[in-house]
C-alpha cells in the first residue's frame, strides 16, 4: 500500500509523527506536510506566491517533504510531483483538536483529505478531540484499521472519512459510531485590544456551542466517548433547496432581448 | 434592506465597486471586505495572528471597512463587529473570474456568503465568469434581483446562492438557469523554475477540465450564455455513502475493554 501523510500542525508536530510511525506498519509512506502551522486555514491553496519543497529530518533521519504553504497544497505537490504515482490513500493527521459539525469547513486537516478525494484518491481526516491532545496511539491504530479497511472495500470516487477520536484512554473509549457532519457552531467573539502604539486590534475566539442530541451526529459521538467516522464528499448542492426553488420560477426574472 | 457586502479580490476591486453602487439602490450598505486579494484562500479564518480595521476611502468618500484578513474574517468581523445588528442579507462579489464546479470548493468569494450562511444570514456570491471580467453592471442587476427575491422568498437557514454570470454582453445573455455544483475539475501542472540563487520553486497552474455536459450543471450554463443559480449548504454529509456504510459494521472494529 503506498500511502500519503499530510496535516495542518505542520511537519514538526506529534500527531503526525504518531501516524507515520503506525502506518509504516502496513505500506510504504511518504510525508509531504506544511512547513508551519496552518489550522483553520480551510481548503486554501496558494497561487499568488510560488511554493518551495524542503527535505525534513527528524531524528537524523529523512521523515519527508516540508511545503512552504497550505495542507491542500501539500496533497497537490505531493500527487503531482513528489510521488511518482498516485497513492493508495492519503491520510491526513492525527490532528490536534477537533474536526466535527461547522469545524470541517474550517478544517485544514480534512482539506488536505478532501483535496485528495477531488483527485479521485480515497482518503482520511484523523482528529483527536482535544487541542492539547495527548491519546495518539489509539487514534494512529484506528487510522490504520480504517486505511486497511478503505482499501478492501473501496469508497466512492469524491468521498472520504472523518474521523474524530476522544482524547481518552482507550479503556475509556465507547465504542466506534458512523455518523453525520452535526450542526454545533461557533459562538465567536473578537476581543478588541490595543498595541503598544495605542492601535486596535481583535484577536478571534469563542466557544463552539454544542446542540448536537441527535445521536447521528459525529459532535454527539465524541462527545458521549465514541470514535466518530463520517463520510464527506464536496458537493455543496443544497437538493432540498434546489427542488424547493423549481416553483420560483427564476428564469422568469430575465427576458432575452 | 441592511446589506453586507464583502468581496475574495480585495476592498480596492473594480467588481465589488460595481456591486455597492447597485445595490445602494435597494438598501442600506456596509462594505467590510479584505484589504489584499484573497483568491482561492477557501474557508481560511485568522486565528493566530490578529485582524486590523481600517478605513478605506473612495474618490475622497468613506467606502467601507477593509480587514487585513479572509473573505470569510470580513464577514465574522462586519457581522460582531462593525454592524450593530445582523444584515438582512450578505452578497460577496463581483468575483473577477468562474466560481463553478470544484471552484466553489476553493472559492473565498463562496466562502464569504457560506460563512453568512453558517451565521443564519442569508447570502448571495456572484462571480463573473472570466478573470479579465468586464460586464459587471449585469452581474449587478443580477445580484440586486436576487437580493430581493431572497428577501421576499426567504432562504432557508444554511443556505445561500451561488450566481455565475457570463462575462458577456447582456444582449448574448441566453437566460437564467437553476443548477447544481457541477463535477468539473483542475488539471493541476506545478510549473518549476529557478530562482536567481539556483533553488526551485513551483507556481500552481492547470487547465479546468470542463466534463459538465448534463444541462442541470453550473458550469454547463455559464459555457452555454447562461446565468447559473445554485444552492448550496455547508453540510457535507455524503448520504449515499453514509447508507452503504451501514452494512460495513465498523461498530465491530473496536471492542470495549
């Protein structure tokens, strides 16, 4: 299986050390991940700048290829010119917070799987439910149940997995639940400060108020101590809406002269 | 009408110009939009740097507010921040260039009007579809007409519209079409050059491969002289493969110890 790794902590950060480290258990892995940190940068790429690719040891060792830009950049360069042929799958984290409800549109870390299942190469987002996280080994074995599992069953062209788990023991861990992107959101708030030069600035923060009961929700499952995996694909199409403006006759609003 | 408009190419743009001055025709607006271009930035929000608000000024007018940050920064800052209540509507654009097919994907125009959406605001993102675009004052009557639809209709919540308009001369316009996020996709080439110190780098470039040849698509209209209309949500649920998954008992992978 040749697999591809990428993230939006950076090159540098623990989780995905903790991934490469599981995953090299069942194919050959190759890392091309972002240079800094690029959280909640969502699905992002970079055309106004051009891109530089740097080799990154750890340890001594060569750990794999650092891209001076985006997680869907990462998944780009490295499909297009760092492996020389697409990967089985692309992996992207483990990431260091959670990746459930509105915080999948946000996400850098689904975006770098998602760019993957744009390019028709199926794909993970594995998150741990906590900034500070600190449970990564569980959530690196469920990663790899899940690769091994996508490449026996296949997924549809467009799809991938998110995949949230509770930064728990696994002695403290429910159970596994397929689920739905939930509803929870951001309460924000931009703190108004000022700098040494008595100017204005807001820094962004807030609370994400969870309202997700619906235990089909992946916000509820992680909540409640369960691994959530829900698939995401990247049609926008709003069917509901779509079929309920069919009686508002829109073409009726322009008369070709 | 209170209108909120924001923009992905920046405060200064011709298009976003064009859009305020047809839609002061129809409410009262506010312009919170980027102070440099953010093309293809996605759903980035600004997290570990702070944001800025300056005043920006227009042939000696105060024009609106520029935000040193994403489109979708503007629109979570104009609505908390600079408004003193909610909007009755938020229109981003007039993007200089398509917003179809995976575009919406990568679109900050889209993300603007999406993160409208996830704060229950109705929205509107209207591109024109060339990035030499020229025919803006269509595009404008576009986006007013539908502005009040909306706020006769109602959307509902979560959902906005995402409006292509061809970059032609109103009198080539064939109609207005209701469609769905179209399969199209980039050819992406990394192009690799060297700098003046002998080190590579890469810039993004590709071709859209446009494979939307069923009528319902977005990209099928705007290629066919028509203007594209579609919902879209932030849900990105993938049902179908959410039902097939049922028979994969993923439950059965873990075991609770």
């Amino acid at each position: 299986m040749k697999i591809l790794v990428s993230n939006d902590d950076g090159i540098d950060s623990i989780g995905i050390y903790h991934l490469v480290q599981t995953l090299k258990e069942i194919g050959e892995v190759t890392v091309v991940a972002p240079l800094k940190e690029q959280s909640a940068v969502g699905h992002a790429i970079t055309m106004q700048v051009p891109l530089r690719v740097i080799k990154f040891y750890k340890n001594n060792e060569f750990f794999g290829y650092a891209v001076d830009g985006t997680p869907a950049d990462c998944v780009k360069m490295g499909i297009r010119n760092i492996m020389n042929e697409s990967p089985d799958i692309v992996v992207s984290g483990i990431n260091h917070g959670s990746n459930t409800a509105t915080n999948v549109i946000y996400s850098g870390t689904v975006s770098a799987a998602r760019e993957a299942a744009i390019m028709d190469v199926p794909s993970i987002a594995i998150s741990v439910t906590s900034h500070g996280a600190k449970h990564f080994s569980f959530a690196a074995e469920i990663a790899k149940k899940f690769s091994l599992l996508i490449n026996e069953k296949g997924l549809q062209k467009g799809t991938m997995l998110n995949i949230n788990v509770p930064d728990r023991l696994e002695t403290d861990i429910q159970g596994i639940m397929l689920t739905q992107q939930g509803k929870s959101k951001w309460d924000d708030i931009y703190e108004k400060r000022q700098d040494p030069y008595g100017r204005d600035y807001y820094w962004l923060t807030g609370n994400l108020v969870d309202c997700d009961n619906d235990p089909k929700m992946d916000q509820y499952a992680v909540r409640n101590n369960f691994v959530s995996v829900s698939p995401i694909h990247f049609d926008l199409t709003d069917y509901e809406t779509y079929n309920k403006m069919k009686g508002w006759k829109i073409e009726e609003l322009f008369n070709k002269k």
